[in-house]
C-alpha cells in the first residue's frame, strides 16, 4: 500500500499551495513520509496490529485529492453538494442533511474536505482551518508532539498529506456545554483517501465537548479510507468530553489516532461507537502527566458480516494520584470479528495510582469471534489495579424469562442488547448525546 498511497505523491505536492509560504509544513510532511516509508503497512507480526488483518485494505487502491479550491472534489452529480457549489450557498449541502436534535457548533467535512474557512462560536472558542494554523504558526507547537510518529504507521501517512482538519483553542475557564460537532460526510463515489489531522487544546480550567460524527450517504458497499488523527493538549484542571459516532460504509476503511495529554487535574472523558465499516481501528494513547489528572476511555461496537472492528488503548500513568477507567463492549454476529487491545501502564513514581479496566462481548453467532489482550504493566507499589475480559452467548434464561412474559425472541434479544450496551452509554455524562446515541 505504500507505493500504492504514495505512487502519486509528488504530483499531489505539486498541486498543494501551502508549502509555497510554509517550509515548517514542507518539513512536517517529509517526516511523515519518512516515517511511514520505514514501517511500511502493519504485518502479522507486527506485534500491536497481530490481532488485525489488513489484507482487503492492502489490495485497494485509492485517489487521494488535492485541496484545490478552484475545483470540486464530489464526483455524484446527484448530490446536493454541486447545488451548494453552483450557488455559494450552504443550505442545500448535505452536510446538513443528518440533522441532531441539540444545538451544535458545527464543522462540516465533505469526502475529507473541510467545507467552510469561518466557522460560527463564541467567545473563549477559537475553530480555525488547519491552513489558517500554518499561517499563524502556533499549531506547529503542537503538531505531532504527543506521540512517537514512527509507531504509529497511519498516523504518519496522514502527516504525509497534512492539509485538511481544524485547530481548536478553548480559552481559560471557558464554560459551554454546547458540543463542537465535526461532521464527516462521505459520499463514496470513488475509493478515496482522506486524511484529516485536528489539534485540540483546552487551557487550565477550561470546559468543552467533542463530538466527531462519520456517515456516508452512498451505496452500503462504498468503498473509501478515512485515516483520522486527533491531538488533545488538556490543560490543569480542564475538563473534555469526547464523543464519536462512527457509521461508516460496510466496505468502508476508518482508521483514527487519539493522542491525550493530561495535565494536573484536568479530566479526559471519551465514548466511541463504531457500526460500520469493513476494518475500523480506535486507536487511543491517553498520558496522564501530573497529578489528579483522570481519565475515561469507554467504548462500543456492534457489527455481522465479515467486518473488523478493532478498540486498541494505553493509559500512561506518569505521576502520582492519577486515575483511569475504562469499559468497552462489543456484539459481534455473522464472521465478524471484535478486536480489544487495552493496556495500562503505571511509572515508577505514579504512586497511589488507580487504573481499571474491563472488556465484555457478545457472541451472536457460532462463526463470530473476538480476540482480547489486556496487559497491566505495574512498576510502582501502592496502586489499585484491575483488568478482566469476558465473552459468551446472550443468557439463555434471561431469553426464557422475557418469552415467558410474552416477549417474542427477536424483541427480547434487542432488549438484552440494549440493556448490555446502555451500561455503557450511560457513563456519557452529556445527556442529550446520550440519548441521541441511544436512539441510532
């Protein structure tokens, strides 16, 4: 896939602007390049993708766009996105079309493009386009400055082709419970690859809530990539709740970096919901890097067919008094496979340190399968630790129980299946995403 990716990467240089007046861009992407021409795609021996094959990922190959504005990169000239580019106008996008029953500020992405250079916030709220960070310079502070690049193959192929996404800046003591929406539409017309890099960083009592959304609108069996990474810089005493919502096509590639710095006391509250897609990777890399910082990394996904859905985490505990938790559930039915990496691990001087950590499936099917590796790596004493994993078929008696109520099968699965994943989605302390959640 490497040479397939990049085959055309000079042209697409060729065609880009930004390094023109951007050299720090020029380096940022040469590095990427670099980094992701040394690892190469993940193999089965590779140790933290053992678990995830890539075969159908490896075989195709996709167009990845240039972000010239003179053109229009939807290719289905049914869509209502060719009405907003005749006119200018943005009420007929169909971004707009998958309405939420909240009031949002919203950040529209169409097949990978970002839709708008000026975005609607208030005060204490900066949403800026990645391109307007290059010019002002202050995202480069903060630019692949959470991770390791050269372990994290996808994210440095998205910094190959760094161009589209947002920085988001919440100021001091901003306070607003009005979640910032990152809207990803994909049309699906052509196989696509789309690359989207944020940056989001919460100064020291800040408050704010992230909700990515993916969906696609064309024909189930799509095929794109979405390659997603996200930095959050959470400053003393912040507070952050990320939300996602991933409903991808089922021939659909998504896979995405979270990377979290954590300062003291500040907190990092997240969910995800994966139900679409033939490989989806949540990949998330929390550092808990002062005291009292916190946090939360739950997640849930349901797939049937032959999809792969894989939820890989590392919680760094680095100082003392820090605290995780994280619970993750997953049903799984026809030959799909679920896939749950969860690692934890405690420093040297993270002393009175809590981590826990718990995974559980549902298997609907005889041919569904799930494979789970948690890993505790404990290197201070004084520490309340736990990790468990557990999988099985819905409770027979359970079944039993609701049918002898007059409940038929099918009814009385979903029951279940709801009762089993709510636990989860009821730890969203947003109650209006909740209950959207709840609702799809």
């Amino acid at each position: 896939m490497s040479k397939i990716v990049l085959k055309n990467y000079a042209d697409w240089q060729q065609d880009d602007t930004n390094t023109t007046f951007c050299p720090k861009l020029a380096i940022l992407r040469e590095k990427g390049r670099q980094a992701f021409l040394s690892q190469g795609l993940p193999t089965p021996k590779t140790e933290a993708w053992k678990y995830t094959k890539l075969r159908n990922l490896s075989d195709e190959e996709f167009v990845v766009e240039s972000d010239d504005k003179n053109s229009f990169h939807c290719h289905d000239e049914k869509c209502h996105c060719h009405d907003e580019h005749e006119t200018g106008s943005h009420e007929h996008c169909c971004c707009h079309e998958n309405c939420l029953p909240f009031e949002v500020y919203e950040v529209n992405f169409c097949n990978g493009k970002l839709k708008a250079d000026h975005f609607h916030t208030t005060q204490g709220l900066s949403i800026v386009s990645l391109t307007d960070a290059f010019e002002n310079g202050d995202v480069f502070k903060y630019l692949n400055k959470s991770f390791d690049i050269n372990n994290f193959p996808f994210a440095a192929l998205n910094s190959a082709y760094l161009e589209q996404g947002v920085m988001i800046a919440v100021d001091k003591n901003f306070n607003d419970d009005k979640p910032i929406l990152l809207n990803f539409h994909s049309h699906g017309d052509i196989k696509r690859l789309s690359n989207v890099y944020n940056v989001i960083v919460a100064e020291s009592g800040a408050r704010a809530t992230i909700l990515e959304h993916y969906y696609c609108s064309g024909a189930e069996k799509s095929v794109y990539f979405n390659n997603i990474v996200n930095e959050f810089f959470i400053g003393r005493d912040a507070y952050i709740r990320h939300y996602k919502v991933q409903q991808e096509a089922f021939k659909a590639f998504h896979i995405a970096l979270n990377s979290v710095q954590v300062k003291q006391g500040g907190h990092y509250e997240s969910f995800c919901l994966q139900l679409g897609a033939d490989l989806s990777r949540q990949e998330t890399q929390v550092v808990l890097k002062e005291p009292h910082a916190e946090a939360e990394v739950n997640a849930v996904y349901k797939m049937n067919g032959w999809a792969t859905l894989d939820t890989t985490t590392d919680i760094k505990h680095i100082s003392k008094e820090t605290v995780s938790h994280q619970l993750v559930k997953g049903i799984i039915g026809g030959k799909a496979k679920g896939v749950f990496q969860g690692k934890i691990h405690i420093a040297p001087d993270a002393v009175k340190t809590e981590g826990y950590q718990l995974h559980k499936a549902l298997l609907l099917s005889d041919e569904a399968e799930v494979d789970v590796k948690p890993e505790l790596e404990i290197f201070a004493d004084d520490v309340k630790c736990s990790h468990g994993a557990a999988s099985g078929e819905l409770d027979k008696e359970q079944l039993f129980y609701l049918q002898s109520r007059g409940i038929g099968e099918d009814e009385a699965k979903t029951l279940l299946i709801k009762a089993f994943t709510d636990e989860v989605i009821n730890k969203i302390s947003c109650t209006a995403v909740a209950e959207w959640i709840k609702s799809l």
